[in-house]
C-alpha cells in the first residue's frame, strides 16, 4: 500500500496522513526503502539522512495521536537540492572547498517547509555552485535520468528533478539562476515552477557574504518547487512564498491565492507562441512536440494563439558576464587556487578570464534592454509558450550539445529559452509536454507577465488537464509507460 502511495500525490498523503489514514513513519520508511532500492542507479542522493527522516516522521504521529494540528505537508518526503543551506545537514554545493560544511540555519524555504511537517530525506546532488545545466561536479556521481539512465537528467537541480522522475519523493526543492528548476523538470518529465523575482525569500544562499561561491547570482537566483502535479507546486508555494526581512529583494504575496489558483477559470486568453525565438537552433523533435502541444492547449481552451517571436537577440554572453559579477571573483579565485584541478575546468576557466568593466556594464544594460522589450511584448498577451529546452535529453558528461539541428553552437545555446526570464524575473514553468520517438520527456514553457504567477499556475493545470502526464513512468521504475 505505502509503495503505491508514493506514486500520489503530496496534497493527498499530507491529507491522509494529518487525518490519521497513514502513518507518518510508514510512508517515510517506504520511501527509504524505495530509495534503497533505486537510488545506486539513479544517484539522485548525495546526503541522505534516514535517522533524522524517520525520527521527524515519528514526531509528525505523535503529535498527531495528542490530537496537535498537523501543518499544510504533514509528513510528505522531500528532497532538497544541496545548493540550498539545511541546519545541522551536510551542505557542499558539489564543490570540495565544502565538502564538509554543516550550515549553522535553514535556509528561509526549508526552514518554511519543515514547520509545515515536510520530512527532509536528504540532500540531492548538483554541479558546483550550480555554474551548470547538468550534474556533475567534483565531489559525487552524476545523477542519471531515470528514462534513460545514460543520459544527464539536467540541472543545476539535477537530482531533484532524478528523484522525482524515480518516484523517490512526490516534492523536491531546487534553485533556478538561469532555469535551473526548469531544465530537469524538462528532461525528467515533471513540472517545475520559478515564481517571479522575490516571491520566495532566500537565504542564507546568495546573500551570506561569508561563503564565497555560496554567495553568489544574488539578482537571477530563485528556489522553487518540483513536483509531478500542478496542486502540489501551488500547495509548496502556499508554504514558502512571502517576505522575509533577511532577503532584501522578496516581496509581499497576498495578491496570489496559491491553493485555488489551479483551479481559475481562463477565457480569452492571449497565447504567444514561439519555438525559436527566431534564432535558437532546435531539435527537430523538440520543435515538433512543442508546437503541437501549444497548438493543442490553445484550440482546447479556446485561447487565441499566434505564433510570434519576441523581438529579442541572443543574451548568452551577457547571461555569462551577469553571472561572473555576480560572483564573489576574489574569494573564488582564491578558492580555485587552493583547489587546483579539484574544481569543475568550466568554472574554473570562468573564473580565470579577464573579466573588464565595461563587459559587465554592458550585461546590465542587454539585461534592462530584454526586461523593457518583454514587458512590451507581453502588453499584448497573457502568456508566452516556448520549449524549455532546445534538446532532448542528451548523454551524461557533457555540458552540452555543440550540433543542434546541424548547426554548430556554444555548449551552453540549448539553454536559450530559459535564462532570460531569470533577466526580466517573470514567473515562468516548465510542463511535460510529450515524449520522444525513443521515449525521452521534453518540456514546454509557460512564460506569464511580471507578477501574474497566479495565471501561470492556473494555465499549467489547465494544461495538465488537457494532457496528462502522472501516469507516464519511466521504465526504470518498472512500471510500463504508456505511450
């Protein structure tokens, strides 16, 4: 019985389990014993932490048996990306300068999490500091897509995105800095969500001073939820979303209502779709599913849909420079020095560039250009659908493809779509928008304008319902999918 329940859904465990249908400890065991089972393939895990997951669940039971109000996730597993801070928890973001770091606090969203009765398994593996889109980094195994265990699951939230996909969770926490919740939901075939810019307060990640590394994308990073429905990202984003006085940037929340916004009606919606953006080079099948997803979301809903390109020019480089400024260029420097060949070549060659003023001036300026150009744009519709990903899933080791529809790219140019709304901070989410011929997920994106993450949610579970996608297993689990 626990082992299918871990297939469902976390709005329907927490109900069950805060009603006293389930055990708190049970359901956490199965997942401990699923994960047992399937985490030596998927390395998902970097720090699992079974004593304290089964100890939190087994306090969740009795506080629920002295009739205690449970909170809004009582007991749901959850795994949380190793970028983000977790007290008394290893924390080495995937960098050897940290391998044996324990944060003194939660970071604001775990700490919101765990008051709401999530039971933390642990800590899921991403590449150092996050300076990737895939997994790998010095200090773990890379995480494996559980489609096809050859290829890279994405990242920077690469495990999980893996642990989602596996059915070791139905929740997980990531970071997206330039669509890093977004990337694996793509090549994992599940829904990742990046609310818009200070809905989930941060820190101590990208504000602490003291850790060099840790520190940095303080103006692109967002955390946000993973999870395999649409209810479930709204019921995370119900807990975490609001204010903190230790974030600067955050902002209030009480324009959105979380918990119904899946379930607004849309009428005469206003769909722009592009699948290029009418430069990105894109796989020929990547194209193909995503326009007819789009195609088919709109004609259901009764939504005009044009497909139009933003007028926008290719941001990477100054997507890059953005980045390196970012960063704490002094304090990882040295770092790299004492690290030597113990750290990723990708950031370490980011690292060793003789980074000029006006290279970074001229990033800030691309970026408020893009932010003014997309607000303009988006005067004239409600959304925005692209693919998420310009690629399929592709094989574990590289940072990328450099021949995408037969023409040579940068390593990084199949992230195209993704990291410019980390520019403008509009709301924006990845949905499973169909699968390969070799049966590979691939992702479209739901772009909404500054603020509105209420119609983003609202259109993700409208699309949802169109097109389901939470029956599809991926054969490692072995269940067949259904094609």
């Amino acid at each position: 019985m626990f082992d299918e329940l871990l297939d469902g859904d976390a709005t329907m465990l927490a109900a069950l389990i805060r009603n006293g249908e389930v055990s708190a400890h049970e359901l956490t065991q199965a997942a401990l014993d699923r994960l047992t089972q399937r985490e030596p393939q998927i390395q998902a895990f970097c720090t699992p932490v079974p004593e304290r997951a089964l100890a939190q669940a087994s306090a969740i039971d009795a506080r629920r048996a002295k009739g205690e109000t449970l909170g809004a996730l009582a007991g749901v597993p959850l795994a949380v990306k190793d970028l983000i801070c977790t007290a008394g928890v290893k924390t080495t973001s995937g960098s050897v300068a940290y391998a044996d770091f324990i944060p003194e606090e939660d970071d604001i969203t775990v700490e919101r999490l765990l008051a709401a009765d999530a039971v933390l398994l642990g800590k899921t593996t991403a590449p150092e500091f996050g300076y990737s889109g895939v997994g790998h980094n010095p200090l773990f195994p890379s995480p494996r897509n559980p489609w096809d265990l050859s290829k890279t699951p994405g990242g920077s939230s690469a495990g999980s995105g893996a642990a989602l996909a596996a059915r070791l969770c139905p929740i997980a926490l990531g970071s997206d800095g330039g669509g890093s919740v977004r990337i694996p939901a793509a090549h994992c075939g599940v829904y990742g969500f990046k609310a818009s810019m200070g809905r989930v307060p941060l820190w101590p990640g990208c504000r602490d001073d003291r850790y060099p590394g840790v520190s940095s994308w303080e103006s692109l990073e967002h955390i946000g939820p993973m999870t395999r429905t649409v209810r479930d990202t709204a019921l995370m984003m119900s807990v975490m979303a609001g204010p903190d006085m230790r974030d600067r940037h955050s902002i209030p929340c009480n324009d959105v209502d979380w918990l119904t916004a899946p379930e607004k009606p849309l009428n005469g919606l206003r769909i722009a779709f592009s699948a290029d953006f009418g430069y990105v080079a894109v796989d020929s099948e990547v194209r193909r599913i995503v326009t007819a997803a789009a195609r088919r979301f709109a004609r259901e809903l009764g939504a005009d849909l044009e497909e139009v390109n933003p007028d926008i020019a290719d941001q990477a480089a100054a997507f890059r420079a953005l980045v390196a400024l970012e960063s704490d260029l002094s304090g990882m420097r040295e770092m790299s020095a004492q690290l030597g060949d113990r750290m990723s070549p990708h950031l370490a060659g980011m690292l060793q560039q003789p980074w000029r003023a006006e290279t970074f001036t001229d990033a800030i300026v691309a970026r408020k250009k893009l932010s003014n150009q997309m607000w303009r744009f988006m005067q004239r519709y409600d959304l925005l659908l692209t693919p998420t990903l310009a690629v399929p899933p592709f094989p574990l080791g590289m940072q990328g493809p450099e021949v995408i529809d037969g023409r040579m790219v940068s390593s990084d140019h199949w992230l195209s779509f993704c990291f410019p709304f980390n520019f403008t901070g509009q709301p924006a989410a990845s949905v499973p928008a169909g699968l390969t011929r070799s049966g590979l997920p691939i992702g479209m994106q739901i772009v909404g304008r500054h603020l509105d993450d209420g119609l983003v949610l609202a259109a993700s579970a409208a699309f949802e319902r169109i097109q389901p996608w939470n029956h599809l297993y991926p054969a490692f689990t072995g269940v067949v999918h259904e094609s």
